[in-house]
C-alpha cells in the first residue's frame, strides 16, 4: 500500500500542506494566551476565563482516540478534510463570539477538530515515507510544535495591538484552506470500499468517562474541592463508564482502542513514558513564569525567557532523534531523553532564587531536549511497529496519553502548590492570604509594596514551588525508569511487522 501511494502521491507539496494545518493547530494555544487579557477586557465573563484553554483541551483530548480508528476505517485524507473543516468553523465563529459563553462553545467546536488535526497529520506522514525516512520527517514535524511555541506570543501580541483580537482566530482560515487544498490534490491513499463496522457504543462510552475525568482536573482544586460531591461523582462516573468501555471494547468487531495494543510491550512503554512527558511539560508550563515572576522578580518578559528555551530545545533535539534512530535505534535514543528528562528535572529541583533566570532557562532546555528525543523515538517506534490499519488508532492513543499527562500534572502539582502554600502560610505567617501571591505577579504593585511584606509572600509561594519541582523531579525519574524497559526493536524488524 505504501508503495503504490508514493507513486500517485506528490510527497513534497502534501508535506508542506500537513506543516501548514499542523502549524495552524500548534499555535492556536500560544497566541489565544496572549490575546486574553484584551478578550476579556472586551467581552467579559472572567469566570469563564479557565474554560478557553480547558475547553479546547477537552475535546481534543476526547476527539483524538476517535478520530484515530475512524482514520484507520476510512482512510487519512476524508478524515483530515473533516477535521481542518469543523477547526475552521470553529475559528470563524470564535472570531465573531460576542460574550465569553459563545467563545467557549466555539473553542469547543475548535477543540474537535484539533482532535483531528495532529494524529492524522503524523500519521499520514508515517503513511508517505519509508521506515528510514519516517525518523527525519518525524523530527521535523515535532519542530513545528517548538517553531509555534515561540512565534505564537509575538504574534498574537502583534495582532492585539495593532488589528484586533478576532484576527488571532481568523488568521487560521487561509492557512487552514491551503492544507486543505493540498491534501485534496496531492494525496492519495488506497481504502478497503468494504463495509466498515464502527463501534458506536465503544465511542459513546469513551466520550462520556473521559469528559468526566478532564472536567474533574479542571474544576477540582479551583471551583471545587477534591472531596465535593460534584468531584467525586464525576470521578465515580469516570471508573464506571471506562470499566463498560473495556468490556465493550474486548467484545467489538473494530473497536476505537484495540486491547491488544496494551499488551504490546514497546507501546506500552511509550505510552506510559508519554504521560509521565505530559505532566512534566504542562508542570513547567504552568509554574516555572510564576517562579520566575514572583519568587525571582523578574519581568514577564525574562519569565517568557525562561520557557521559550524549551520550545527552543525541542524541535532541535527531535531532528538530531531522527538522525540517531538511524544510528543507535529506538532504544539509546530513547534512553538519552529519559536522561535528558532526569538531568531537567534534577535541575529544576535544585532550583533557588540566587540561581536566577539563566539558570532556569538551561533547566528548561534540557528538558526540551529530552521531550525531543523521547517523543519523536516514541511515535516513530509506534508506527514502525504497526499495520497499516491500525497506525492511525497507535497513533492518537499516543498523543491522548499526552493530552492526559498534562491534564493530571496540572491538576496534582496545581494542588501540591495549593496545600503547601496554605501550610505555610497557616504556620509562618498568620497576617498572609493565598491571594496576596496576586500581587507578586503585578510588577507595578510589587514594587510599592512593603518590603518585610514582599519577602513574607515570596517566601510562601517559594515554599509551594518548591514542592511543585520536588514533584516534577519525582516523575522525572519514574519517565527514567519506564523507558529503561523501552525494547531493543531494530528498524528491519519493525518495518515488516
């Protein structure tokens, strides 16, 4: 099948339409950050502020198992047009929201067809090119997500300032047609016409138990408490819902999530390296620019500093991973970004202050360079070691481990830094509020601020952080040592299987 589609296919222009509609869906998170404050300035509706972000998150999250096995069913090229199409009308109608609960629904529209965008992408990319290639064109393809990482805030700081917000949404619809066109032309692929069965109950039962446990990290902690009955019966609908979901999925003629892909050791591995990967990024995401701000006292912009690194350690690493697969294989590539990982994390938990922000900066690339290696070994591993006809399903169930990851490392260290702050502030400091750690983030009330006031806060915010590294470091070493079980697969063997 391979190779009657490199025949018909123009590999180079459908390239350049998967970068095009990747890059569109990987700066979409980036830039929509930076245009918030001028969002909500205009339409309002603070509290839903969180739900922009977790939305998208949400149905993305749900979406991309699904979107997977219905790719693998009926082929790349109708799934992808599905899925740019419903993102584009997501971005259109966003940029004409009028109140923050019509932004929300559309950035849910949005987030369904971003459940789409990534997973056929790469894997129409593992589709296109040989076993040897699928490594460098891999690299590549993770760049555009480190590329977008650090234009998306300039740009979306641009747009802000100089058109207006609505054009952060609309800017995706000309990228979003050329990928679109692209694809139409330039790609071609051949589908079994048989009569496909789809697991509508599998679906059915995936949506609901993973919706409740997304909507549990997002509002447990914040909204609320984790032993609210809200909480726990979203959680208890989670178990529920996903105990049926295995049964119907063991039973199914072409279930969404083939069990037997679990029982595979090298997916396995990956998979749950993956997660651990998740937590860490959006842990680093989420806390380092308040370390940075707060507890250093640096600028936004040098916060920004000190994350950008990452994304700047990323893209680079995951082209040298496509040169090393080929050299080394998947298992010592793999293995140098769990040590990259380990060595990022360590650092992070030897952090202070005095070290200050170059310091935090180099943490955060190494970190980068470990995602970079691990990530592009895993899902060219994964596609190597998989038919045709479930490579997009292998696919997606790697990057929904991802999603998930991130999902719980927000949650769990979010809470790790709720409980310690508020553990010290209950016994160092009685006059402290957690939300005096406001100020800290404000550089012009930070500055007229007492200055024995000023250190009581930092300190109580550097306590939390503290905590939050220590766990980041914690699951740095568990990524470590899951993938020093990642199998020795060697690129003939993995080919042919």
């Amino acid at each position: 099948m391979e190779e009657s589609m490199q025949k018909k296919t123009n590999r180079t222009l459908v390239l350049i339409a998967l970068v095009l509609s990747m890059f569109m869906a990987a700066i979409e998170g980036t830039i929509v950050a930076t245009a918030m404050p001028n969002i909500v300035a205009d339409l309002g509706g603070f509290r839903l502020y969180s739900w922009v972000f977790s939305g998208f998150l949400l149905m993305q999250a749900i979406t991309t198992m699904i979107f997977g096995k219905l790719a693998d069913l009926f082929g790349r090229k109708p799934i992808f047009i599905i899925g740019v199409s419903i993102f584009l009308i997501g971005s259109l109608l966003c940029g004409f929201a009028t109140t923050m609960t019509m932004l929300v629904i559309f950035r849910l529209l949005q987030g369904v067809g971003a459940g789409a965008i990534q997973p056929i992408v790469t894997t129409i990319v593992g589709d296109m090119y040989t076993v040897k290639e699928r490594a460098k064109v891999q690299g590549y393809l993770a760049s555009v997500w480190g590329i977008s990482s650090v234009i998306g805030p300039l740009l979306g700081g641009i747009i802000v300032q100089f058109v207006e917000w609505s054009w952060i949404f609309w800017m995706n619809i000309p990228l979003g047609i050329i990928g679109l066109l692209g694809v139409i032309r330039y790609f071609h692929e051949q589908v079994n016409k048989e009569k496909k069965a789809i697991d509508y109950n599998g679906a059915g039962l995936f949506l609901i138990g993973i919706s409740s446990l997304i909507i549990v990290f997002v509002q447990a902690g914040t909204v609320w408490a984790w032993l609210d009955w809200e909480t726990i019966s979203l959680f208890s609908l989670f178990i529920i819902f996903m105990i049926v979901f295995i049964f119907q999925e063991g039973k199914a003629p072409s279930p969404i999530m083939p069990l037997f892909l679990w029982r595979n050791k090298l997916i396995l591995i990956a998979n749950l390296a993956t997660f651990f990967s998740g937590m860490i990024i959006l842990g680093l995401s989420s806390f380092l620019p308040t370390y940075v701000q707060g507890v250093m006292g640096e600028s936004a912009i040098i916060a920004g500093f000190t994350l950008s690194t990452l994304s700047i350690g990323w893209p680079i690493s995951s082209t040298i991973a496509g040169h090393l697969v080929l050299k080394i294989g998947f298992r010592k590539t793999a293995l140098l970004g769990g040590c990259a990982l380990l060595i990022g994390t360590f650092m992070f938990f030897c952090l202070t202050a005095e070290k200050g922000p170059i310091y935090a900066g180099i943490s955060s690339f190494i970190v980068g360079v470990g995602m970079g290696l691990s990530s592009t070994t895993f899902i060219v591993s994964i596609q190597n070691h998989v038919n045709w006809n479930v490579r997009g399903v292998a696919t997606s169930l790697n990057m929904f481990m991802r999603i998930v990851g991130s999902a719980v490392g927000a949650a769990l260290l979010g809470g790790i830094l709720n409980l310690q702050m508020r553990a010290f502030i209950g016994t160092e400091s009685k006059s402290l509020d957690v939300s005096n750690i406001d100020l800290l983030l404000d550089e012009n009330r930070r500055k007229s601020m007492d200055t024995e006031m000023l250190e009581k806060i930092q300190n109580g915010l550097s306590f939390g952080l503290d905590h939050v590294f220590n766990g980041l470091f914690i699951i740095g070493i568990l990524a470590f040592l899951i993938i020093l079980f990642f199998p020795n697969v060697q690129l003939e063997e993995a080919e042919e299987s």
